[in-house]
C-alpha cells in the first residue's frame, strides 16, 4: 500500500488491528446478521403455514362429518349439528361481484384521471384523498351505511331500481334495508380506493414512449389512452380489479353490518343474505358445541384458500406490469 | 376539420369527460363519509366523552374513555411484537432478497396482505383464548400483530431500496462489516420511510374490528390488564352502532368520528415524515 504513488486515504480504525483476525470477525457477525433476519423473513412463510394448519386442524371434525357436502348444503342449524356453507359462499360471492361491477369503472377512471387527464395540481389532492378513503375503517363505513347509505338506498335508488327493472328476479320482495344491495355497494366504495391506487400505479409503470408514439401517430388523447396505455397495462390492471376482489372476499365489519345475516340463498339484491367473514364474526364465540365451532373453522379455511388463491392470481399478474415492486402496498 | 376527425376529436372529449365524472363521483363518496362523520359526531363529543367511562343501557352521558385507552394499549402492544419483525423482515428483503427465498418471501408477504382479519382473528383464537380459557387484549394484540407483519416487511423493503447504493458501497469501502453498514449507515438512512411504513401500518390496525371480536371482545368498564377483556374504539362503535338505542347511535357517530381522527392524524404525520426526509420524491 504504502509504495503506492498516490496518497492513500485515512484508514478506519477497525483495520488497525491484524487483518486476518478482523476479516474473520466481521465474517461471522455478518453470518449471524443475515442468519437473524433470515430467521424473521422465514416467519412469513410459516405464519402461512400456521394459519393453514390452525384452520385446517380446526375443521378436521366438520371435514369428516360434512365431507365436500358442506359445499353445497344450505342447512344450518347449531341444534340438530347440521351445518352446510352453501348460503354464504353464495353471499360472498354475489356481494363481491356487485361489487366489482360497481367500483371497477369508478376505480379506472380515478386511474387513469389521475395519470393521463388529470392537471397536475389536481393530482396530489386526488391521490391523497383516495388514499385516505383506503384508511377509513371497515366499522366505520358500516356505521355510516346503517345511518345513511341504507336511508338513501331506500329513498333514492330502490323506487326507480324497481320502477324499471322490477320485473326482473334481481329486485324482488321488499327492501327493508339489510341486503345484498347494501351490502355489496358498501363494499364496492371500499375497493374503489385499493383498486384505484394499484390501477394508478400500474398506469405509472407504462413507459411515456408508449403515450407518445400513439399521439404521435395521430391519436386523440382518449384514443391514445385506449389504444397504447391501457392495453400495456391490461395485466396489470386486471390483478389490481383481482386485489380488489380478494378485498371483498374477506372484508367482515362492514358486510356483517349491512347485508342482514340470514342464511339464505336468492338472487334478488334486495333480500338480506350472508358471508363466509360474517357468519364467522357473528356467530364464533357463540359456537357452544365442538361441532359448530369447527363447521365456523372449515368456513374459515374456505375463506382464507379462497382469498389467498384470489391474490395469489393478482400479484402474478400485477408483477408482470410493475415486476417486484409493492405496487399500491402502502394503499393496502 | 373532416367528419371524421371531428368525430374522433368529440369522442376523446366525451371520453375524457365521462372518465372525469366517474373519478369526482368516487372522490365524492369519501367527501360525504367525512362530513356526515363531522355532522353527526361532532355534536355529542365533549370533555366527558374522553373522560367517561359508559353508563348502562337506556341511560344517557357516559364516554368511552375505556375504548380510547383501550385501542392504545391493545394497538401499542400489537406495534411491540410486530414491528420488529416486520421490518427485520423488510431487511431481509431488501438486503438479501433477491434469491429464491426473497421472491418466496415476497410473495407470501403480498399475498397475506389481503388475508382476512377475521381469520387472523380465529389464528389468535386458538393460540392464546383457547389455552388461558378466557379472552383477552393481548390476544387481541397478537391478532393485530400478524396483520402488521407483512406490511410492514414490504415497505420497509421499499423504503430501504431508496437509499443510493453508493452510500452501502462507500461503508463498506472503509471496512465497514456488512451488518453494521446495513444497520448503521442504510437502515438510519431509510429510518424516516421505516418510521412512514410503520404509523400507516398502524393507522390500518387501529381501526381493525373483526380480529378483536373474540380475542379482546370488548369490555364495559375500565380496564388496563391485558389478561383480561378490553374494549377498543372499532368494538365500541359495532356494539352501539348495531343496538337498538337512539343514545348508543349518537355515541357510535362520535367514537366514529374519534377513530377516524385517530387514525387521519397518524396517517398524516406519516405522510409528513416522508416529506421531511424525501422531499417531493413520492
């Protein structure tokens, strides 16, 4: 070092000491870093395996009872020790999709207003206030839709709802308030901001040449959002409308608030019906036998493969667009 | 202009305008949650609301300083057990993930993200109520701390990730070990986005409801043990929001409003420790 031409810089103090020596010691210290967060990373994966194994060990008893006809039985009843998921998983499902149906055209366009039309000082304010509708709590929301979205529903949308489509199956029967119909509309304002903050910043991920080509070759602005942006994106926003499913799936407080909790499957909007995350909210600590608290566990574990599937589908698809980034993670 | 660019031209227009109203209707909806909060809260919040204890059904006064506390104490235990392990996750990732475990990590840490919390809750169930045989707040605790830890793992990630890899080069080029660079030199300067990624994490489980339903089940009176039920703000506003009196109404509206401020507050001063330590990069 010292036959160098040049002045060498000041050495740290560390390598004053014999050199083998402090090579040797920070080596191992830095295998037992790595060895420690190694172990907390490692928890991630167990806690799933965890959950799985609770959830599975829990529903042992139902799963030998019921079988896969617990699928598809609409019985419920804790005193004759007959139970049969199909109502809820029917709920979940219904709710969620009207949801969907809902929330994905007003979560793109918040999308994509805030990336391709929106001013640019208008485009903070809009993000931040998007973002803060992500962080209201679920029971929040379901106070607000007992109090105020279920009123409205009843004054404003159900009358001319049943004046133009009240003959169709969907809008049957009276609306007495808790129902699909509240039901999935307050879920669908939920997602609109998790759908939204990901759709957003997959729009982001879209490379400017792609814009810039379409307007270059002539395009209007929406053509050049239709015709480049969107179609580079479509994966990616199709795993953010999935995350935005996932959400619903699993989303309890809100639904066990407003959707009625009857253990009944009809396809009209307008009759209370019942989720998979309710029925457990509801009734888990009232699970007096063993039986009905493990037929609660296997409904759980119906909810959680279901769930996990679901965004398992969208962070594939998302990654693709916006590969390895947290894309919307602090929204979620 | 031709028939036809004119044509291409309105329909960019209207596009762009159907895209404009479907966007403010979404911004809308948030705008009337907040002020029907602020309407119908606003009026029964007073000093003895913070200070109270509840009154017994059917009666009026009373607060809800049992849940006030109770939401800190249960969300300030769940931040003990989960932010350490969420962010030396985060670590992991950041500084070691790029392998096979890293992606694995990754994407178990973005799929249980959307997990159920009401799962979670049956998880904290079973690990803690089942064997003590009694509900309690530090079962609500855990419950909440699993939901924390894949959050938090991932923005940390992020949030490290920011920092230039000339500095991590520069330590390490004076002899710095591995791990103290790591600690002492990217971790400290990523510190105000780790702090960011923790008051959000935090600001979501505070309003969490389901995971507590039994675990901490809630709790009439005043009570700091956390062997014991504890009521919180989120359980407090499910039992009065869904009972049956116009005075539990009332009370649900202003302990909405409470919560809502709660974790507004939290949410922005996380906002504004990354503006202090970014700038306008985010």
């Amino acid at each position: 070092m010292t036959s160098l031409p040049i002045e060498s810089p000041p050495r740290p103090p560390r390598l004053t000491r014999p050199r083998p020596q402090s090579l040797h010691a920070t080596d191992r210290s830095d295998r037992i870093y790595r060895s420690v967060l190694t172990g907390f990373a490692l928890g991630l994966p167990l806690l799933i395996l965890i959950i799985l194994g609770v959830l599975f060990t829990g529903a042992l008893p139902a799963l030998k009872r019921f079988g896969p006809t617990f699928l598809w039985t609409s019985t419920w009843d804790p005193v004759a020790e007959v139970y049969g998921a199909a109502p809820m998983i029917f709920g979940t499902l219904a709710s969620s999709l009207l949801a969907l149906l809902i929330a994905v055209p007003l979560a793109l366009s918040v999308a994509v207003f805030l990336t391709e039309f929106s001013p640019g000082w208008l485009r903070q304010p809009v993000a931040f206030l998007v973002e803060l509708l992500a962080a209201i709590p679920s029971v929040v929301y379901g106070t607000w839709g007992i109090f105020v979205l279920i009123p409205f529903l009843r004054a404003h949308v159900v009358p001319p709802l049943k004046a133009v489509l009240g003959w169709t199956p969907f809008l049957q029967g009276v609306f007495y308030g808790n129902s699909l119909l509240a039901g999935g509309v307050i879920l669908a304002i939920m997602i609109v901001p998790y759908i939204a903050a990901v759709s957003r910043e997959v729009l982001l991920a879209v490379p400017a040449s792609q814009r810039e080509a379409a307007l270059a070759m002539g395009a209007t602005r929406w053509e050049a959002v239709r015709s480049a942006v969107l179609p580079y994106g479509r994966a990616g926003l199709i795993g953010a409308v999935i995350l935005g499913l996932g959400r619903a799936l699993g989303e309890t407080m809100a639904v066990t608030m407003l959707i009625g909790n009857r253990h009944d499957i009809g396809v009209s909007l307008l009759q209370p019906a019942y989720t998979m995350a309710a029925a457990i909210a509801n009734e888990f600590s009232e699970a007096t036998t063993n039986l009905y608290q493990s037929a609660l566990f296997e409904v759980g574990l119906i909810l959680f493969v279901l769930t996990v599937t679901v965004n398992a589908i969208a962070r594939v698809l998302i990654w693709r667009v916006a590969r390895g980034q947290a894309v919307g993670s602090r929204a979620l | 202009m031709s028939g036809r660019a004119l044509r291409r031209h309105l329909a960019s227009r209207a596009m762009t305008a159907v895209v404009v109203v479907l966007s403010f209707t979404a911004v809308l909806a948030l705008l009337l949650i907040l002020g029907d909060l602020v309407l119908k809260g606003a009026s029964s919040i007073d000093w003895a609301f913070f200070t109270k204890s509840p009154v017994p059904a059917g009666q009026s006064g009373g607060g809800v300083a049992n849940a006030i506390v109770g939401t800190g104490i249960i969300v300030g235990l769940a931040a003990l057990i989960g932010v350490p392990i969420g962010v030396a996750a985060g670590l992991y990732l950041a500084e070691y993930g790029s392998g096979r475990l890293g992606f694995v990590v990754r994407f178990i840490a973005d799929v249980l993200n959307g997990t159920p919390s009401i799962v979670v809750g049956i998880v904290a169930w079973t690990f803690i109520v089942r064997p003590t045989h009694g509900y309690s707040a530090l079962a609500g605790s855990v419950a909440l701390a699993i939901l924390m830890i894949p959050m938090l793992a991932r923005t940390t990630e992020e949030m490290v990730r920011l920092v230039p890899h000339s500095l991590r080069e520069a330590a390490l080029a004076l002899g710095y070990p591995r791990w103290r660079t790591s600690l002492k030199i990217v971790a400290r300067t990523a510190l105000g986005g780790i702090v960011t990624g923790c008051l959000v994490g935090i600001a979501r489980i505070a309003g969490e409801t389901a995971p507590l339903l039994f675990t901490a089940l809630g709790n009439l009176n005043f009570s700091v043990d956390i062997t014991q039920p504890m009521q919180s703000l989120s359980l407090q506003i499910y039992v009065y929001a869904t009972g049956p009196f116009e005075e539990w109404h009332r009370l649900a509206w202003a302990s909405a409003l409470v919560l809502m401020g709660l974790v507004l507050i939290i949410s922005i001063t996380a906002r504004w420790v990354t503006r202090q330590r970014y700038g306008r990069i985010r």
